[in-house]
DNA sequence: TAATGTGAAACCGTTCACAGCT
DNA sequence: AGCTGTGAACGGTTTCACATTA
C-alpha cells in the first residue's frame, strides 16, 4: 500500500487507469505477463527493435492469439503490419505489474531455502528490495547474507514500524508459520510470499501466494504419467 | 517411465483406470488434488476418522463444491451423509498423483537454491528419491548435502545411465539452462522441474514445470496492487 | 501487405441445486 | 437427516476469423 501514495498524480479510483485495466484482465494474464516482461527484458538488452505476437508468444510458449489477446488489455500498444516495440511494450508492462515501484519486503526464516532467496539475485532487479530477514537462531541474528543482515524475529515489531513493509516472505518450518503469518499481517504487510506447505488463513485484506515446492514435484510426477 | 513398468496388473490403455480418470481431471484440479492429499496427511496422523467437503475445503480454502467434484473425479469413494474417511481417501489421492511410485530424482546446480532443494525433507515422504546431484564446482563435487553425494556434472551421462532417473530438478544459472535441459532430455528424463527463468523447450515427451520465484513475486505483486 | 485488435464462437472449469444414498 | 455425487446453468478464458490500420 505505502508503496503506491502518491503516484505522480493522484487519479480518482474510477480513473484510475490501473484500475480500470487490472479489474477485467484474466487471473492467468497476469502471470504470462510477468513471463513475457521477463522475455522482453533480453529482447532489449539483445537489442532488438519490434517483435511480434507469433515470436514473443514462442519465446514464453504461448499461442500468437494469446499474446495478442494479453498485451491488447493494455490498450492499443502494437504498430498493425509490424509488431511490438520492446522497450516500450516492456514498460508498460512492467507499469501494470508494479514494477518501478519500489517493493519493501521483509523475509522470515533464514533456513537454507530463506538462505537461498536471500543470495537469490533477480528481486532487486525487478523492484523488490529485501529490506530486513530475520529469525531466532542466537548465531544467524546479526550475520548479513546477500547484503541483508539477519535482525532478532523477537524484535519484527519494532523493526518493521520503521522499516514499513510491504510484503512477507514466510521461509519458516510449517510449525511456526501460522504464528508468524499473524505476526505479518498484524504488522500490515498487504502481501505474503509463502513457502510453507501449510495454507494459511488471514483477512481478505492480506494477499497471498503459495509456493509449495513438494506439490509441484507432485504436479510433475501427475504430468509425466498423464504424459501431458 | 521406467518407474510405472510393471505396475501390478498390465491393463491395456484404454482398460487402465489412472488413464481414464487422468484424461478428464482438470489441470486446476490436479494442483488441489495435491494440497488435499497434503492435508489429509494431518488428518491421518491427528487420528481424525472422517472428514467432511466442507471441513477439507476449508483446510485448502475453496468451496465444498469444488471439493466433491474434485473427489468424485476419483470415482465414489465419500459416504453420503457422513463425508470422506481420510486414509482411504489419502490413498486414493496418492495413487493418482503417483504416490507410491518411488520416483528417482536428480538435481543439477548446486546453488543456494540447489542445496535448499538438498535438504528440504518432504520429498522423500512423497516418494521423490533423490539419487544425485550434479555440479561442475570442483569444490563441490565429493561433498554430501542432505544425504546426497554431488557428482561431477562433466561424469552426468554415465552416471545417469546407471541410475535412470524418472524426473531432473533444473538448478543452474540461466545461461546454461538451455544446454543443461537438453542434456537432461538426452539423458531420458521425462520431467524437469525447472527454477530458472528461463522458457525451456524440449521435445514434447518430456513433461515441464516452471517454478519462477521472481515471476510468483511480481504476482503477489499485482494481487496486492489490484487487492484481489 | 502484414500483423494488430477484437467481436463471436467454442471450450473449459466452477457453481448451483437437488436427486440419490447411507 | 445429512452429505455426497452430478446434471445443468453459468462465467471466464481461449480460440477463431477477420475487419482494421500503419
């Protein structure tokens, strides 16, 4: 939320160009968008000038009418006859998902998958800044990894009025983590990254997404005996 | 493959009931499948003897609606009036998912992440074996990380040829992603559970599950932004 | 001309409501 | 009496096909 005030000017939610384009776009756009943002980010750094639907769709592995149909949600941001200019189409994008603004995000448990997001390089570069990890290991509290030093969880409370989060990574063991869940959303982070194979239940008002590495290797081993 | 022949019985495609139930069980479904089957986990262990659509939907947050369609795909296995019995239905689940099968897993790049992967316990609980790790840092190779020996990635093929493995977790760097993937579908792999940001494109013989940790970030992201 | 943007159709998954069992 | 299992309605997403425009 702080994130967000004020943007440049300060539209009415009505007008609200985001809004307006987030409220009808496809749960599953969102996701393709963040994949083709990824894609035109080496268009450009390759320096390539346009693209168009049939290729960005093979590079994210989508169909040309898929492409056409996500990137129209924008508005009218493609040249008919050429295709896409990266760069620009990459803004807009990126505009839509958030990026350009700059994330505050907390993560809890420095174990080793937390060890490994905090080393994990590809955050910051799409706006999210880790700005404090923490946990209650006497010998991890004050060591730094990947630039972020490692605060008491004991102490999240005091921390975090000063820090303001946005969002929560929850890298906790399953035990812990509706404890901690709680302790993110009564500390008013709007959103939680979680990695624990555990669903936690909080107000509408906090958004979540569940990473649960075990449930994808299940899904894999579905695919590949469905041979999908 | 190697890891479904013989299974039991030998029915004829068309005859075997995974295949039938598979063919028309909603991608959606499988996913919650898996997080049902999580649960029940609890459930067993807690000693809870029944549970109802209501119950087990509320412990993966969708509706009781969702919950019996999703169960019935497995064909009648709830007792009207009364709901689920958790081991049975557990059962059930696994078989479907492939539970039960002992799938041999490799792990190539052994990162943060890759060592993470390493030591999260819960794949071998779901039957996920993990036979080998592969990396090309000499000081790496030799060592043992969560029980598993990492190998020389330059020695993967004939290693590989020894130990068959089912499924391969995808850990490197993104540049050397397209080089690693086609190695590991040479190899005969037919899954690969990929953590680089990268679209791999491979025969359509080998099944693909992308886990983009940025990617699901900047979804939090839009979630938050569009508080959906 | 070549590729976008978009109505309209097709498809798929979810929700509803209730018949059918236990 | 109560909850499952499921046909039928619904809503959302994808695909198709083409009018539109640089």
């Amino acid at each position: 939320m702080s994130a967000f005030d004020p943007p440049e000017d300060s539209p009415t939610p009505a007008e609200d160009p985001f809004r307006r384009i987030a409220a009808d776009l496809p749960r599953a756009a969102v996701g393709r968008l963040s994949l083709y943002y990824r894609e035109l980010h080496r268009l450009v750094a390759a320096g390539t000038t346009s693209v168009n639907s049939r290729e960005l769709g093979k590079l994210v592995d989508v169909s040309p009418a898929v492409v056409r149909r996500d990137l129209s949600s924008l508005g009218s941001v493609g040249r008919r006859g050429v295709g896409y200019r990266p760069g620009e189409l990459m803004e807009r994008i990126g505009k839509l998902l958030g990026s350009g603004i700059r994330w505050k995000v907390i993560l809890i448990g420095v174990g080793s998958l937390g060890d490994a997001l905090l080393r994990y390089r590809g955050f910051e570069q799409l706006g999210f800044h880790l700005a404090a990890a923490f946990d209650n290991d006497r010998d991890k509290i004050g060591r730094k990894i990947g630039g972020v030093r490692i605060e008491d969880y004991g102490l999240i409370e005091g921390i975090c009025a000063a820090v303001q989060p946005d969002l929560g990574i929850l890298a906790v063991p399953v035990d812990s983590a509706p404890e901690v869940a709680d302790k993110l959303a009564s500390i008013g982070v709007s959103g939680i990254l979680n990695f624990t194979p555990m669903t936690i239940k909080l107000p509408r008002r906090v958004a979540v997404i569940n990473v649960d590495l075990a449930s994808e290797l299940q899904r894999l081993a579905f695919a590949v005996h469905a041979n999908r």
